[in-house]
C-alpha cells in the first residue's frame, strides 16, 4: 500500500471527488468502478471513497448497498456532510435536489443551523433537529 502525507491526503481526495463526478456525468461506470476500489484501498479510513461509491452504485440502481455505502462514510467520519445529504436525500420517496460528491456541494447544507434547544418548564433543554 502506498504510504501518503496527511498534505496529500485531502488533495488527492478532491481530485478523485471531481474524476467521478466527471466519469458518472458521461456514465463511465467501468472506470469509475476502477478508480474507486483502487482509492478505497489507499485510503480505507476515509469517508470520501465510500460516499462516492454509494453514487456510483445509486447509478447503477443498486439503492441498497449504495445506502450501506453512505452509512460506512458516515461511521467513518460523523461529521462528513456529504454521506449525510446523500443518505438523507436517497432515504426520501421522492429524491430531490443535487448529490453531494463533496464538500463542494453542501454549501447550504453548512450554512444553515439544523438543530435547536427547546427548554422545558423545569428549564432543561433539549436539542431539537429542524426537519
């Protein structure tokens, strides 16, 4: 396995982020399959790999193991918003707006505040998700 600098790592992470949204927008799943199996193997800690490999796979109709896909990026980084968008967008009966393929594109996703406290009559609080 070929050994990295943490410099590289989000680099050439971004990099593969804009090789497969190039590949998947002309359909070349075969080299996207490729490249990514061989990015998962260089980088097995990182969320990014299995996101877009979830994306892949949703292009292939395979929901299923795309999601599981999203939730191994999420495990792997709790705080990666992409794999949060995408399994929140693919979860939905009727998937609407863009796939996140990075940081990139969770803009206002970042911007905006999900969560609020509401307290109680005893004046405990509770963090509330804004749906």
């Amino acid at each position: 396995m070929k050994q990295y600098d943490m410099a590289d790592y989000p680099q050439e992470l971004s990099d593969l982020c804009s090789q497969i949204r190039q590949l998947l927008r002309v359909k070349n799943f075969q080299k996207s399959d490729e490249l990514l199996r061989e990015a998962m193997g260089e980088y097995p800690h990182a969320p990014h790999t299995h996101n877009l490999f979830g994306l892949l796979l949703e292009s292939l109709g395979d929901h299923l193991t795309a999601m599981k896909h999203f939730r191994a990026a999420s495990a792997l980084d709790p705080t990666y918003i992409p794999a949060r968008i995408n399994m929140r967008h693919f979860a939905s009966f009727y998937p609407a707006g863009r796939w996140a393929f990075d940081e990139s594109d969770c803009l206002e996703e970042q911007k905006q505040d999900n969560y609020k406290v509401e307290y109680d009559e005893h004046g405990i609080g509770r963090v509330i998700r804004r749906v």
